[in-house]
C-alpha cells in the first residue's frame, strides 16, 4: 500500500479551516506493521479517519493518493476517501472506545452477523455464527461470547471482540487506531498479543497501529512514523526510532516514557515546554520550532527538508550537515535526598 | 522520621447485597506521614478509586476507620465538620476539564474556593494567595488569570486544578488517575510538579495509577491493589525490585518497554495466548 501526499482538513464555522493532517506520505508492505505516534491533537486520528472511509461531515481530504500492490492509484481528493466496496473489506478500522463501537443493545453475535451480511448477502445467520465462533476459538477467545451483550463483558475483552469483528471478513489493511488507550497494562498486551498472532496466522497482512504509547508500539511495530502538528518528523525502522532517534521531537516523546526501571529513581525528566500549536494557524517554517530546545534562527523561516537516514528521514535542521547535532539533553541529575 | 498523621484501618466498601453484592474495597489500612508520596497501583476495577473517594468523604464506607491528627474522621458528615476536613485533604481527579466550570475564568474558579475558609479574606490577599498557587505549578499568573478552560492546553489545565487545591493549604493531597489522560511529555512536568510540592510545602501526596512506570518515578511507597485487597505495601524500590505477590510480578511483566516485554511474546503457543487472554 502506497499513500501519497495525504492532506486533510477541518471545516470550521468561523472560516479558517483547521489543518489536521499535511502531506503525509508513506508505504506499508505486506508483513509490515507501521505504528504512526504522537501527542493528541497531531492528526493521527484524523489521518486513520480519512483512509478508512469514516470521514467526520466536517472533514476535507484536500490532496493525495492510495494506492494498493501497484494496482489502481486512487485519487482521494475526487471520491473524498476510499471507494465504498473497500471498507471493512480492504481496509478495516479497529476504533478506539470499544465501548462506543459495539452496539449496547444486540449480542456480539448478531453484530458480527450484521457486518458480514452487509459484505456477504449469500451468508446466513448460521453460517455467520460458525465462521465468528471459529475466529473466536482459533484466537483463543471463548465462544460463549456470542451470546453475550457488551455490558458482561470486560473493558479488555469488549476490546478484543472489537478487533476480531474488525477483522472477520480478511481486510487486508487493519488500521488500528489507539485500540489500547483505555485499557490498562495486562489487556494492553493481550491485545498486542492477539494481534502478532493474527499476522502469524495470516489472517491480518499488514496494520497500522495508532496510539501515543511509545513503549507499546516498540512491541508492535516493525516501522514507526513520528508525526506532529499534522506532519511526519521523523520514520524509521523501530529499532532505529528506539535507539537512533535523530528529530529533536522523537528524543522529547522517547525521554518522557517513564519506565519501571531503577534508572529512573531520582532524577528529573524534563518534559516538553509549551503546547501543542493551533492548528488553524501553525507556526512557521518547522512546526516543532516553537518548543524545540534546539531552536535556530533558521527553523522559523524554513520548512525542513527530509533528510535521508538508512532506511528512513527526518526533518530537522540540525540535520542537513551544516551543524553540529547536539548531545540529547535527556535527563537533569537530582542529588537524591 | 515522620510520624505519620493520617491512618486508615480495615478500610471496607461494599456495594450492592444479596448475590449482587460487590466487595469494591476490602480490608485496607496504611498511615501517611507528612511529605510522602505514595502511589496506589492497580488494574482497572482493583477499588483504587473507590478508596479514593471515600478519603476525600465523598462516599461513605461500609466498615473501617479514617484516622487524622488522631482523631475519628470517619463519620464527618455535616458541611459544617466536612469543610474544616476538606481544607487538609484534597482531590484531583483524571479529567481536569470536567473539575472545571467551563463558563468561568481561572480567576473566577480560583476565587470561588476561598468559600472552603471560615475566615474572610480580603481581594488583595485572596489574589496574593493565588499568585503563589499559581506560581508553585509552574503558571504564570498574568498570562492565565483571564483565560477560559478553552483556552488552556491538557496540562495547564491540570496545572489550575492543582493550585487550586493547594489555595486552601492542604495536607493531604489525593491525585486519583491525575495524569492518565495527558500526554507523556506533558505527564512528566505534572509529575515533576507534585515531587516539588511534596518537597517544599512538606505536602503528602496519595498518586493513584494504573501505570507503574509513573510509580516508580515518582514515590517514596507503593501499595498496590487487587481485587479491592491491598496485597502489597512497602518502599517504592523494594516493591518493584523484589516484588512478593503474584499480581505485583504480572503487572510488572505486562509493562510495555521499548526494549519489549521481559518474557518476549515471540511465537506464543495457541494455549498460552489462551491463558495470556482470559
């Protein structure tokens, strides 16, 4: 899958539309999980919206492309989203609050019937059942769920059901959009479990996978893009996000992940300063400049190229070879007390 | 060291009866001392936050003891004994924009909790009072006085709630999931300001979280809850260390990391993915 040049925006009643998302571009192979991260407000919900067919009223898709396997390229600005026949199908959205997404009134079972009859007309309701229960048992999951309505069900399980229904009908692109936020640590990684067990299986080719949990998406992933204020700053290999990381913002995200580790005793993280911009009128030049603490004179008047790195980019310009990269200030040493 | 001025014994909330009957807190006790930190862990639905709200007198508990200054606070129930209670322990909660009126300016918000004091103060002395409040979280009073929730980012937000708990000179400061909703780099600043409160007002600070990675930066003690049962107390280092339950030593294996999970995932067996699931 190849999506080009992707731009979004909001409609607002005062006229100055809001810029969610801007020339975002990447490639998503088979086999591949690409995690996309950022703080809220960054676009990447937006962006999740747009490419699987659940455009808010208010949202315009203002430019770029899909395509998929070097088929058809897809121009997205004309049809406003991706063809109808493809959602659910070919490209499947895992939604953020299960809760929200299943219906509180009907059993999972009957749910899950709907989805697929609204793809397969031929399938009955029997037939329905048995390939639900099936994906059910061969993830591991009791069937007796079936029966049951979303209210007797855990946070954690209501998640899992959600993800199995998003994927009963073989999409071959799961976007998964902070599927896990709600959910504390242990349902986190049965989750994340039963997703690498889906690509194992060869039910799920390939996804990407939304959220702002770095930690968590370094579990998943195989690549992951850094976006901030509608943009991507930096992609790269996991490994090379988590251990190379070169835009100032990646350093920031990657420094404030507090993990259960004795190093972080007695010292003091600094976060970042400042907030994320308004997005109806972002700042100029690069768009992390107003927070950056390695801001020069020229991030505010330029726009930063993609620098090539490996098997990645970033923009930064820090990073075009006229300066010196600085060491990341990540940690303040505090005498412990 | 400190003696401790707040105790809780054989704190327990049942809800419901018959069948339906729900024990959401069973059996807890612990103390404070003054300036301490202590993170409260636990899953979803462990009666973190349960226990919470019946610290702050918001709910009322079955059985058990609430103990300040070595006296009985348990059964303070008329405003007029709930007032003098809630100027020593204070609550801030997870979802700042929901504490906040959103009609109101932060100067409106912060003024309308001086009626906590039985003593009258004047303008002057109120906005005084302010300023330092504001100052202590890292706010500039000039350029956040006049401003709407709307108008505030997450943490700033959550910054007002904090100095707005602290306009009445608590104790006891009760942060129920306070961070959870914010992003991580704006997370560690409201971190770093309840550490620096804690240090300098000698304030005692109760931080309850799902997330131990928080926990373990930030607090002298951790209890962790399971099953409304706190099945571990003890120094923040010795706990996540040398953890001695078994809830303690699966939460701490269930941790993302970006190193990934200590017992890596790789091929799970269908059967093991099973018991990983239910």
């Amino acid at each position: 899958m190849k999506a080009d040049n992707i731009s979004v925006q909001y409609e607002t009643r005062v006229g100055t539309p809001v810029l969610a998302v801007n020339d975002v571009s990447f490639h998503l192979e088979h086999g591949e999980v690409l995690g996309i991260a950022g703080e809220s407000g960054c676009g990447k919900s937006t962006l999740a919206a747009a490419l699987s067919g659940n455009s808010a009223s208010n949202m315009r898709i203002t430019g770029g492309t899909v395509s998929l396997d070097d088929t058809t390229t897809i121009d997205i600005v004309k049809t406003q989203g991706i063809p109808r026949d493809w959602r659910g199908s070919t490209i499947s959205l895992l939604p953020q609050r299960a809760l929200n997404a299943l219906n509180p009134t009907a059993r999972i079972g009957d749910y899950a019937y709907d989805v697929i009859r609204a793809h397969e007309k031929r399938m009955n309701r029997r037939e329905a059942m048995e390939k639900t229960g099936e994906r059910l048992e061969q993830l591991g999951l009791p069937t007796r769920v079936l029966k049951s309505y979303p209210h007797q069900l855990s946070g954690g399980m209501r998640q899992r059901v959600v993800t199995v229904i998003s994927t009963l009908l073989d999409p071959d692109i799961l976007i998964a959009d902070e599927p896990t936020s709600a959910l504390d640590v242990s349902s986190q990684k049965a989750l994340v479990l039963m997703l690498q067990k889906m690509m194992n299986e060869g039910m799920l080719s390939r996804a990407i996978f939304i959220t702002h949990d770095l930690a968590l998406l370094s579990n998943i992933a195989t690549r992951i893009s850094i976006m901030y204020a509608g943009e991507i700053v930096e992609e790269n290999t996991t490994n090379e996000i988590i251990h190379n990381a070169q835009h100032p913002y990646t350093r920031a995200l990657l420094a404030a992940t507090l993990e259960p580790d004795p190093s972080i005793r007695n010292i003091t993280i600094k976060g970042l300063s400042g907030q994320s911009p308004d997005m109806q009128t972002p700042p100029s030049g690069c768009r992390f400049h107003p927070r950056c603490p390695y801001a020069m004179p020229v991030c505010a008047q330029k726009v930063p190229g993609a620098t090539p790195l490996g098997s990645g980019f970033a923009r930064c310009w820090l990073l075009d070879g006229t300066t010196e990269i600085p060491d990341p200030i990540k940690h303040e040493e505090v005498v412990a007390s | 060291m400190n003696e401790p001025f707040y105790s809780v014994k054989n704190l327990t909330k049942v809800f419901g009866g018959g069948q339906e009957q729900v024990v959401a807190v069973k059996d807890v006790s612990f103390d404070v001392t003054p300036g301490e930190i202590i993170a409260i862990v636990g899953e979803s639905g462990s009666g973190k936050s349960t226990l919470a709200r019946m610290l702050l007198k918001l709910s009322q508990p079955t059985a058990g003891t609430i103990m300040m200054d070595g006296e009985d606070v348990t059964k303070l129930k008329r405003p007029n004994q709930l007032k003098p209670y809630w100027r020593d322990v204070q609550g801030v909660f997870q979802n700042p924009a929901g504490s906040f009126n959103q009609f109101y300016s932060v100067r409106t918000v912060l003024e309308k909790t001086f009626n906590l004091h039985e003593h009258r103060l004047s303008k002057a002395e109120k906005l005084e009072r302010i300023h330092k409040a504001l100052n202590l979280v890292g706010l500039d009073p000039q350029q956040t006085l006049e401003r709407g929730s709307h108008e505030l980012s997450g943490g700033q937000r959550q910054r007002v709630i904090i100095a707005r708990a602290l306009l009445v000179d608590p104790r006891l400061l009760i942060a129920d999931e306070s961070t959870s909703a914010l992003d991580a780099s704006l997370r560690v600043t409201i971190l770093n300001v309840l550490k620096d409160l804690s240090q300098r007002l000698n304030l005692s600070v109760l931080f309850i979280t799902h997330d131990i990675g928080q926990a373990y930066y930030l607090a002298d003690r951790v209890f962790v809850m399971y099953r409304g049962e706190m099945v571990e107390q003890g120094p923040t280092e010795t706990v996540l260390q040398f953890p001695q339950h078994d809830y303690t030593k699966r939460l701490l294996a269930d941790v993302p990391r970006l190193e990934g999970w200590t017992a890596s995932p790789g091929d799970l067996s269908i059967e093991e993915l099973a018991k990983a699931l239910t």
